[in-house]
C-alpha cells in the first residue's frame, strides 16, 4: 500500500517524518511506530532505515516502506506486555525519577496537537504511565534526542 503524497505534508506528517528519522539516528536499535491517523489510520513500522526526513517522505509515496491498517490501540495491544510503555506528556512524572529499563522500551509521542483524549483515556486503561522532559512542549524531533541524552548515561 502506498501513501498519497499529499497526506504527507497534510496534518504536519513533516513534524512525525522528522521524529521518526531522529529516533532511528538516535539507537540503531530503535523501532518506530508512526500511526498515522490523518490517512484512515494507517501503521508504519521502521527499522534500519537511514536516510532523511525527505527520503522517508518519498520512501512512502513510492510504496518502498510497507504500510499497514492500525491504529494507536493496535501498536499499543501489540506491544503491551513484551515492552515497557511510557507516553511522554509535559505532566508526567520527570524521567530522571524513574528507573526506565535498559531494554525493551517503548515511548508514544504525540504530533505537535498531542494525542486525542480518547486515545489518551486508552492509554490510561493500559496502564502506560505519563512521563515528562519538563514541563515545556518539545518540538517532536528533539525528543530523541533529549530522551538519549538522559537515558544512555545512565544504562
């Protein structure tokens, strides 16, 4: 399945591009989820992916990365159980109080609107606590960075 390009700049998919580029530069041994909820939500699963926010764009527009029916729930369910989930939201409790495994982590961000309350209320019948960076909104593709910088050091 292919996604239409003009999905890819509707919606700010740029700002999740971006995200998911950072992430992958950040740990080669990250795994990004972008749920793309603007295009009949649809799951896009990375991994070794090198390349740029534009090459990622192109990457989907082409059909070369595989794009499947999902949602936020689907990720969530999936994942659930195998992997510790945090949803990083400014009124979570401070990542430096908390002990975050080593491995076998998972962070859900929002795009710059932040998560729905419904899939927010979803999240929360999970049981997936609310971490913070502070108490200021970040631009999306800092964050893994930001989240490297305090968790490598300390694993």
């Amino acid at each position: 399945m292919q996604v239409d390009p003009n999905n890819l700049v509707e919606g700010r998919m740029d700002v999740v591009l971006d995200f998911a580029v950072e992430a992958l530069r950040a740990s080669k041994e990250s795994e990004v989820y972008m749920v793309m909820a603007g295009c009949s939500e649809h799951v896009i699963r990375l991994r070794d992916f090198e390349g740029t926010t534009t090459g990622l764009a192109r990457a989907l527009s082409r059909g070369d990365i595989k794009v499947e029916r999902g949602s936020l729930r689907d990720v969530v369910r999936a994942l659930h159980g195998g992997v510790t989930l945090y949803y990083l939201h400014e009124s979570g409790r401070w990542i430096g109080d908390v002990d975050v495994p080593p491995a076998r982590v998972g962070f859900i961000v929002g795009d710059q609107d932040g998560l729905s309350v419904q899939d927010e209320d979803m999240l929360d019948a999970f049981g997936v606590p609310r971490l913070s960076l502070g108490r200021r909104p970040y631009l999306s593709w800092f964050i893994p960075v930001i989240l490297s910088s305090i968790l490598k050091p300390r694993w």
